[in-house]
C-alpha cells in the first residue's frame, strides 16, 4: 500500500461493516435526493467553475448537507466530494467518504432526469459500500462488499451477454462512433450522469457503457462497487480496476460490461479508442 493509504488512528467505528455503512449511505442519499428535489426545475443559481464545469446552489446544498450527515457517522473517515475543497487531510485516513452531491448537473439544470446522487465508502483505496439515488425515477442503487447489488431493494446482475454484436451500449459519441466500426452495437443514447451510466451495467439495461479519460474519485465510486458486485467490471484499457483516494483523484479512459463482454470490449477499446 502506498503512503497516500495510512491507516487511521484507532478510533470507535460507527461504520463498523460494509452491510451498515451501505445502509446508511442509503438513508443519506435518498434524502440528499429528497432535498435536491425541492430545487429541481427551479430558479436557482447557476454559474460555472474554473474548470468550465456548471454548478448550482443545490449542488453546495446537498454537498453541505451529505458533509454533516456522514461526518456524524464516523469522525474518523476522511472527505471528497467534487463540491468540496479538497484537502490533503483525506490522504492520511484509511477510509474516506467520495461524494457527488449531483451526478449529472447539466441534466439537473436542463429538467431531465438522468442524474444522481452518488456515495461511497473507500478503504484501503477501494470502494467497501456505495450507494447511488436517482431521484427523478425513484431509483436506489446499493451495494457493499462481498453481499451483492440491488436496485430498490431486489438483487440484480450485470448481463451475461458474451457477443458484441447487439449489445446495448452508452457512452460518448465519438467513442461509439468507433466502436460500430467494429460491432453491429444497439447503440443507446448517453446516460449525462456517468455514475448512473455504469450502475445501468449493474442492471443489465446496458451491457456496456464508455467513460472517456478525466473522471474523478467522485463521479465512479458509487458505481464502482455497484457494478463489480452485480457480476460486471469496471477498469481502465489496461484491465485494471480504479483505486481511490490518490493525491490526484483522476482517472484515464474507462470500460464498463458484463464479466463476459469486458475483455472482448478491452480490445475493442484498445484497438479503436488509442489513448482516448
């Protein structure tokens, strides 16, 4: 283990299973969800960040109110969220909550429904529970490590899908432009929040969903341990799976698919996609 994944001072963990923190991530999602709800299709402020990204005040408002509320769990943990300043703090604890107050903030601003709230528990540098609510469609997604997935409480698998042709794909154009010159895809649009993009692998509503290069901690936690408990993989076109809590919480370009479609969409990705 690298020295950016200490060990926390022993404390009294209130986060003592993976079970109970994923139960209790799902209460904090579902009313950050409930609170985002009041100020969807509003007129509240929006503006943009440094990096061109948008953010409005429900994004700080649910941020605010996630921050409070798993702090109160476990003092111990450590703290990222894309609506946060980070903190080299975090990288001297062994767990760390990664939140994304709203997955999707374009199709928040714009009355859609395909955004999220997202939450994870990392340790060691590896999501242990995450949870991910979109609010719109009334829908909970949850997993923690080693007890499997469900979607609003039912056990779901990731597809068992093991031919490329005809199989349901989301992602960014260009990449899907690529892809058909390989396989004759059922391409689907594109999902805005990338967390819920990846958790629909876990469902098998997609059998394969694209991220380009440049997501952070934030944005794959959650629908990390979602998808790799529901059956599927999620990694980088090296095949291997994303580690958290680095001083740089960026990651490189992402293949997410059914255990027995990743490997044949690892070499599609190689072969079309470079170094995209």
């Amino acid at each position: 283990m690298t020295s950016e994944h200490l060990t926390t001072p022993a404390a009294a963990q209130r986060t003592d299973t993976p079970e109970r923190a994923a139960r209790q991530l799902a209460d904090a999602v579902t009313a950050a969800g409930a609170l985002a709800l009041t100020m969807f299709r509003a007129d509240i402020k929006t503006w943009n960040k440094q990096n061109d990204s948008p953010v409005t005040e429900a994004d700080l408002a649910v941020d605010r109110f996630l921050k409070e509320r798993l702090a109160a769990l476990d003092p111990g943990c450590g703290w990222l969220s894309e609506e946060t300043a980070d903190s080299a703090e975090r990288l001297g604890r062994q767990r760390v909550w990664i939140v994304d107050p709203i997955d999707g903030t374009r199709a928040f601003m714009a009355g859609e429904a395909d955004w999220a709230v997202s939450a994870a528990l990392i340790e060691n540098g590896r999501p242990i529970a995450g949870a991910l609510f979109a609010p719109v469609t009334n829908e909970l997604f949850l997993a923690s490590e080693g007890a499997g997935t469900t979607l609003n409480g039912a056990p779901v698998r990731a597809s068992a899908r093991d031919t490329l042709n005809g199989a349901a794909i989301s992602g960014p154009a260009f990449l899907l432009d690529r892809a058909m010159h390989r396989a004759a895809f059922d391409r689907r649009p594109r999902v805005r929040s990338l967390a819920l993009r990846l958790a629909r692998v876990a469902t098998a509503e997609l059998d394969v969903a694209l991220a380009s290069a440049n997501s952070y901690d934030w944005d794959i936690a959650a629908a990390d341990i979602i998808v790799h408990e529901a059956g599927g993989h999620l990694t980088g076109y090296d095949g291997t799976v994303p580690l958290y809590n680095k001083s740089v919480p960026r990651h490189g370009s992402l293949v997410c698919a059914g255990r027995h479609l990743h490997r044949a969409m690892l070499n599609v990705a190689r072969d079309e996609f470079g170094a995209s």
